[in-house]
C-alpha cells in the first residue's frame, strides 16, 4: 500500500496508492541538488510528490528509482522530489512551489485524493501535465496515471485469505478486516477488489475498521479492539490491506498469545520485514508491487508529457471528472513463503543477503533462499 496497500501501497498499492515528496521548507529532508534547478535555467525539470515515509519503499524504491530513470533518460534533466510526511496540506504547498518554478511535469501520489483538485487545476492552467501515481487523484482533470491494477490487488489479498482459511478449517470463525486510509483512493479501490470474494465465501467479518495513515501502531490498536471485541479463539483470519499495517497486528496477535499459524493475516507491498515474517510464519502473503517498474514508467510518461507528447496508455480509468484518464496499470503478483525465491528475491527486489540476516538465516534455507 500503501501501504500499500497504498502504503504502503499505492498503495501499488497502486496504494500501493500516493506520492508526494516536499518542494518547501515543510519537508522532512533537503530537496535534492537537482531540485534547486527551475525553468529560469532552461532545463526540463520534473517532480515527483510522494504521500509519506510510512511504507519504506517510498524513500527507497519510488524517489531514487524515479531519479534515476529521468537522469537515464535525459542526463541533463531537472529532477525535484518531495515527501509531504502524511500531510495533505503540506502536499499542496509542495505542488504549489513546483507550478511557481515552472516545472515541466508533476508526478503525484496524493495523501487525499479528494483534496487536490485546486492545486492541479493551477498546474492545468500553467500547462503543466500532471500525472497520477500509484492512487488516483479525483474528480478533476489530469494527463496519466500510473499504477497497478489495483482491483486484481484487491482480489489477490482476498482470495489468498480464503483459500488458506479454508486450508485450515477456520472460514466458520470470525474474519477481521483492517483496511487502509479512507482519505486514500487506493483503499476503496482494494476493497472493490476484496468484498466480492469475502462474500462469496461466506465469510463473517465481526470486526472491520479503517487504519488513518495506514500505520502499524494505529492497525496495531484496532487488532487489539478486534480481540478485545471478538476474543482472540474465535478470530479465523485477519485481512490486512498492506504490509506496515501487519505489522502492527501481527504484534498484536502475538502479544494476545495468537497461534499465528491458525490465523492467516495478509498484507501487500512485499517489504523486507514483510517477506521476513512470511519466512517464519507470522504473515502468511503478501501481494508485491514491482514499485522499481512503477518508477520507471512514471519517469518515461513524465517526460513524454514535458517534451509535449501525448503517450496513449494501455487503457483509461474514470477519475470522476468527466474524461477518459489514459493509463498504464502494472500487473501485482501473490507471494508466499512458497514463492519468494522466484519473485522477490529473482527479481532482485530484495537481496537474499538482507532477507537472510540474523534470525532468518535458517528460515531462507529451509525456504531455499541462498
């Protein structure tokens, strides 16, 4: 996600998701060199805008992989990068000073996809296209966006959930769902993907919540209403919409004394901590975003957009602003402790090396990995 989701996420997926990181003095870090560079030089310059640091990939995947595509691309390209930290506000004013350099294109994943509409139609007005990253912004105009298919997300998590419940005899208990910022498009978007595969099974959720900034501490709270509420004997399987939201609740169940093998949590980003828990059996999946792919499709159609190209897209989405947004949607893909070696680790996403540290030396020999 957002959490993936999207946070991580999305956001991707997808949040997966959101992206925003900070043009002004309300970042959490100095823009980088590149960023001083305006218009007045003669440059092409493109931003990127990324939600938050709450999902680890967005400080190490998202910002430097979109950097390093652009520079790959076009060497002598201006590149900005900013983070808004979870603040919607601080996203805008982040936007705000980048029209007021006079960038050539805005890459954004937004903490609201509600809030925005004013800021990019300042950008529309500049003639400044604006693509959306990982979460849709909604209900006004923009140029692309760029993310996963973020319902087949939704239907992954769920379906994997169920399948395992029912593996393991527990789809005649109680389903908790915990999902992702209601402010994040992405988090709707999940569900849509989600509730038609809870229902079919039958599933009974007895406990079901939205996770404001999609963080660990706040799912890690609501897993402990949930088992407050429910009990924790009578919790079958936990759907959780991201990886740092598991987190929290596999800290939870385990601090309620949780048999985690008898209740299946599910996340989405496919972190290293997340993957790590997969290994030893503490989260049974997670759905990885090839968030090194996002970056560098947001790079490619940003400046086709700034040289004055219109790229097509392989499809479009309705934002609900009355146009046709043209699209590229990355396909997501289920990990489990089954396929980690193939995924994860084949593509290079994570390093055997690091997933392998420590207290998971035994688990990734067992599961294979070297």
């Amino acid at each position: 996600m957002r959490l993936s989701g999207r946070q991580a996420v999305g956001a991707v997926g997808v949040g997966l998701g959101a992206l925003t990181l900070a043009l002004s003095g309300c970042s959490s870090s100095p823009a980088p060199a590149a960023a001083q560079d305006t218009k007045a030089g003669g440059k092409t310059t493109v931003a990127q805008f990324l939600p938050h640091t709450r999902a680890v990939r967005f400080k190490t995947i998202d910002a430097p992989e979109f950097e390093k595509a652009v520079k790959k691309e076009c060497p002598d390209c201006g590149v900005i990068l900013q983070n808004a930290e979870g603040d919607a506000g601080n996203e805008q004013r982040q936007m705000d000073a980048a029209i007021g350099q006079g960038v050539d294109a805005m890459v954004v994943d937004p903490v609201d996809g509600q809030a925005l509409a004013g800021v990019v139609n300042s950008a529309r007005q500049k003639k400044i296209p604006v693509i959306s990253y990982d979460a849709l912004i909604q209900q006004v105009p923009i140029d692309y966006y760029v993310s996963f298919d973020n319902v087949t997300v939704g239907k992954q998590i769920a379906t994997s959930l169920v399948e395992q419940m029912k593996a393991i005899g527990t789809t005649d208990k109680c389903l908790v769902v915990i999902k992702g910022d209601a402010k994040d498009n992405n988090a709707s978007v999940f569900w849509s993907g989600s509730e038609p595969v809870i229902k079919a099974a039958g599933l009974n959720i007895c406990f079901e919540t939205n996770t404001p900034d999609w963080s660990d501490s706040n799912a890690q709270r609501e897993m402990d209403q949930a088992i407050t509420k429910i009990g924790k004997d009578k919790i079958g399987g936990v759907y959780s919409m991201n990886d740092s939201m598991a987190a929290g609740i596999v800290a939870s169940l385990k601090g309620a004394g949780v048999d985690l093998s008898k209740v299946p949590v599910t996340g989405q980003d496919g972190d290293t901590a997340a993957i790590q828990r997969i290994l030893v059996g503490e989260q049974y999946m997670t759905v990885w975003k090839n968030t090194y792919s996002l970056a560098s499709e947001a790079a490619k159609v940003a400046l086709q957009l700034a040289k004055g190209e219109k790229p097509q897209g392989q499809t479009t989405v309705d934002n609900g602003s009355g146009t046709k947004i043209p699209a590229t949607l990355l396909p997501p893909e289920v990990v489990t402790k089954a396929n980690i070696a193939q995924t994860v680790i084949a593509s290079g996403f994570i390093k055997a090396s690091d997933l392998c540290a420590g207290p998971y030396a035994k688990a990734c020999a067992d599961a294979g990995i070297s």
